[in-house]
C-alpha cells in the first residue's frame, strides 16, 4: 500500500510490472539474438508481457470522497466506483479450502494448504467487494492493511 496525495492506494505496486517487462524485453531480444525463438520461449515471453501489462488496484480517497477499484489490462481495466460515505465497514474472513460450511472454521494454524485470508469492503446498500484474498499466512500483513484504510475512510474493521 501507498499514498498518493490524500488516497491510499492498494494493489500490485509498480516495481512488479517494472520488473516483468523487463524480463519480458530481455527474454525477447536475447530470444531473437538466438536465432528463431522456440515455443518455449514464446511463452515465456508472452507470460511476463501479460503480467507487465495486467494491473489490480483499488484507491481509496476520504478527502474528495472517491473509492474505486481497477481491475484488467492498463488499456481495458475496469471495476466499481463508489463514494467513500458509502462504505458501511470492512471485514477480514477467512476462506476454508475444501469446506462446505464456513461458519465454524479451525484456527488458522490448523485450516488446509490454500485457504485463504480475504479483505472485503462492505457497502450500506449490501454490496460487498473483496479487496484482496491472501495466503492465511499473510493475514497480519492484510489486517495492517485493512486497518489504515478503515481509519482513513473512518470506518470499523470487523
């Protein structure tokens, strides 16, 4: 998470695309300084480019009122907009891999590989939108997360 101005902005970072398109550029021209480039290679080359250009990021601006979410490849990415007096709160849960109930759940230390840790925003007309979903491993790191952007909109986190 960063701050830009008055928002929070939370999401892949920079540096991440930076890197994949420069592995996507090194692999294609040492790919093409080889002589013809191999299927392997292709897609290799393709995966990164994909990664370079696929971006998931949600701002959150108390100060203009503005939260929105952007979700896609930089030239097509869409997703909700919707104003920050709208939020009711936000919620950590946790997703059980490989369970029907999720009610009654294990501690964390017991859930199966794959379960999941997940940041939603819930709105006061009863839509919600998951932020973020994360190894459980990593819940202290979301949860830091969640509550800078519950204090900054001013709502709970539950």
């Amino acid at each position: 998470m960063r701050r830009s101005g008055t928002a929070l902005i939370y999401g892949i970072p920079l540096w991440y695309r930076l890197t994949a398109s420069a592995i996507a550029l090194t692999l294609a021209i040492s790919s093409s300084i080889s002589g013809a480039p191999s299927l392997g290679a292709l897609v290799v080359v393709a995966v990164a480019a994909v990664a370079a250009l696929y971006q998931e990021r949600w701002s959150f601006d108390a100060a203009s009122g503005e939260c929105s979410g952007r979700v896609g490849f930089v030239f097509a990415a869409r997703g909700p907009s919707f104003k920050a007096d709208e939020v009711a709160r936000l919620r950590l849960d946790t997703f059980a891999k490989g369970r029907l109930d999720q009610r009654d759940l294990p501690p964390d230390d017991k859930l199966p590989r794959g379960s999941q840790a997940r940041l939603l925003v819930d709105l006061k007309d009863g839509e919600s939108y998951m932020i973020d979903s994360v190894p459980v491993k990593r819940r202290p790191e979301l949860e830091l997360n969640a509550r800078a952007i519950a204090e900054a909109l001013g709502v709970s986190l539950e």
